[in-house]
C-alpha cells in the first residue's frame, strides 16, 4: 500500500507547482536494507527523485535540502507566484 500510495507514482503534468524542504542532505546513501519506510520516504533523496520526476512532466518544482531552507520571504513569493493567478 505504501509504495501505490507514494507521491513518486502518482505524480501527473497537471499537477500543482510544488516546493519540497528537506532538513537532511543528500548523503548516506545507499540506505540499508533495513532502513525504516519512514527514513526512505523523507530522506531528501527522495525529494530529489521526486523533483526529477515533476521536471520530466513539466510541473514547476523547487527542491531545497539541509541548509538552502528557504526564507519566508522566499516562500511567499512562491505562493504568490502561482496563488495570485
């Protein structure tokens, strides 16, 4: 059920601009076998996947990971950006 219900799948081209924020960064990899599903699901690998794959339908997306949080101010833009339309 996890994997059917996972973002990764169910992803589309009309889908809504997305803005994904990671605290973790992109090492570590590759997980262990016995990493928990929930380890799997928010690593910021993920995230990048997740962006590769809205890149590829055309779905804006921005991906920050570990220390490019984004300020309020940068996330208000991006919801002005596609809310004030």
């Amino acid at each position: 059920m996890a994997k059917l219900s996972s973002p990764i799948h169910l992803v589309t081209a009309d889908d809504p601009p997305t803005m994904l924020i990671y605290g973790g960064q992109l090492d570590n990899l590759p997980l262990p076998a016995d990493a928990p599903h929930g380890l799997r699901i928010h690593h910021p690998y993920f995230g990048k996947l997740l962006k590769d794959k809205l890149d590829k339908l055309g779905v804006d997306c921005e991906l920050h990971v570990g220390s490019d949080r984004p300020t309020p101010e940068q996330i208000g833009k991006f919801l002005d950006k596609y809310m004030n339309k």
